[in-house]
C-alpha cells in the first residue's frame, strides 16, 4: 500500500476571525478584551502572552503548532488568577494539545457549522473550527 503525503500550508498561521462569526459570540457574550492580533476590543499593545487578560475574553489565537496551546495556558492562568471571568477560544478542531487541556478543565465546545471563511483569506479554511467555552 502506498500513501501519498499531504500537506496543508499557508502563507500565515494567522487566520483574522471572521466578523460573522466574531458578532454572533459577541452579542451573546458580550466580550471586553480580545489578545489577539489585530485586537477587536480592549487596550492591546502588542505581547498578549506578556500583559494581563481581563474581563470577558475572546480570543483567535495563531494557529501554528505548540504557540496554540501557549495562548491556551496563557489564558487558563488568567482565569484561575481571577483576572477573567470567561475566555472564549476559536480553534482549529485539531486533536492538539491545547484542544486536550481545554477539554481537560470542562470547556464547553461548539462546532462551527461549516469550514470557515477566515477574513484575510481567499478561500474557505483547509480544517473544521470549533469555539471552546472556559469559565469558572
């Protein structure tokens, strides 16, 4: 049996959230910080693995293997810090990692109907997104 190899590349692991997307969490969680780049709401200055997360966090963070699950303990020791009282991660649904620690600590998880659209690409997503839920 011979396999072929496939790989699924891109010119950035760093995939903007869709707006669609981003106002439909919004209007139900009513987000007050966002760490990601390029930041949606909240006072950024550019090192979110650096500066305090607060509040009602929503959070894309780059999808590049091990800085994924970065951003996911980066945010795990914000809420058990107190600084939080929600996150809300949109990931790749990918059995990773930070996939496994979130599912770990309770998150809910919502998959996304349909691959998407992220707003800085030309196509659809290559994978299936799913938002994880984490609050205490």
């Amino acid at each position: 049996m011979t396999f072929q190899k496939v790989v699924w590349s891109s010119k950035s692991y760093k995939w903007n959230t869709p707006d669609e997307i981003f106002q439909d969490l919004h209007k139900e969680f009513r987000f007050t910080f966002d760490p990601a780049v390029p930041p949606r709401i909240g006072n950024f200055s550019g090192n979110a693995l650096k500066e305090p997360w607060t509040g009602r966090v929503f959070c894309n963070p780059p999808y590049k293997r091990g800085l994924t699950k970065r951003w996911v303990l980066k945010g795990w020791k914000e809420i058990t810090l107190g600084h939080c009282e929600l996150l809300v991660f949109l990931l790749p649904l990918r059995n990773n990692p930070g996939f496994k620690f979130l599912k770990s600590k309770g998150a809910e998880f919502r998959l996304c109907d349909k691959r998407l659209k992220f707003s800085d690409a030309d196509t659809g997503a290559p994978f299936d997104s799913v938002v994880a839920i984490l609050t205490l």
